[in-house]
C-alpha cells in the first residue's frame, strides 16, 4: 500500500504537485468525485477526515447510500497463457473459470487481510 491515507474506511490515493507545493488526493472506490489538499501532511489529514464528513452528511442529506455500489462483474486482462492456465486448472478442479478466479481473488484478499 502506497500512498493513501485512510479515514472510516475511505481510502485516499495521496498524490503531490511540486508545481504548486501541495498535497493532494481523491477518495477512492465511490461514485461521486471528492478530493481534499493540504500544504503538509497534517493539512492532508485534516481535509481527508473534513472530505469525508462532509460527503457523509450530504449524503444522508440527500437521502443516498454513500460509497460505490459493486454489481460484482468486471473485466480483467491477463496475457493468454495465465489465461490458458486459469482455465486448464478450473477444468482439473470441476469448476468453472469464474468460480476459480473468484476464488483465487478471495484466497488472495485473505492473506492480505490477514497481513
């Protein structure tokens, strides 16, 4: 994990502009686009939890779930011979591609959870 503050859950992604000496960031993995700066990273904190709050109270406000709805598909690529394998190891197993992918991810999300 680089770069990112995290606040009630929200997970920042930190960036910095050397042009205009400022940190900045956006928070990650919701619908709506809402970023926060500061000059140090105190500042940043303090504008990460300030975002937050914010986009928080204006939700309930707006009568509206805050975070991202996932509808549980996406697209991947990976070269053709992870693809290959993926698949022949699926068959080898008795399940299907996505129940073997979905299953590798979760193993995965487990370590790191664990971490």
């Amino acid at each position: 994990m680089k770069d990112i503050l995290i606040y009630k859950d929200y997970i920042g992604k930190i960036h910095f502009s050397a042009e205009d000496e400022v940190f900045f960031g956006r928070i990650e993995g919701i619908d709506d686009l809402i970023s926060f700066e500061g000059k140090s990273v105190e500042e940043l904190k303090s504008a990460l939890i300030e975002a937050v709050e914010d986009y928080i109270r204006t939700c309930n406000l707006n009568n509206k779930m805050p975070e991202k709805t996932y509808k549980g598909s996406f697209n991947i690529r990976i070269s053709t011979d992870l693809h290959k394998k993926a698949a022949r190891q699926a068959i080898m197993e008795g399940v299907s591609l996505n129940q073997f992918i979905e299953e590798a991810i979760a193993t995965k999300v487990k370590v790191r959870d664990q971490a």
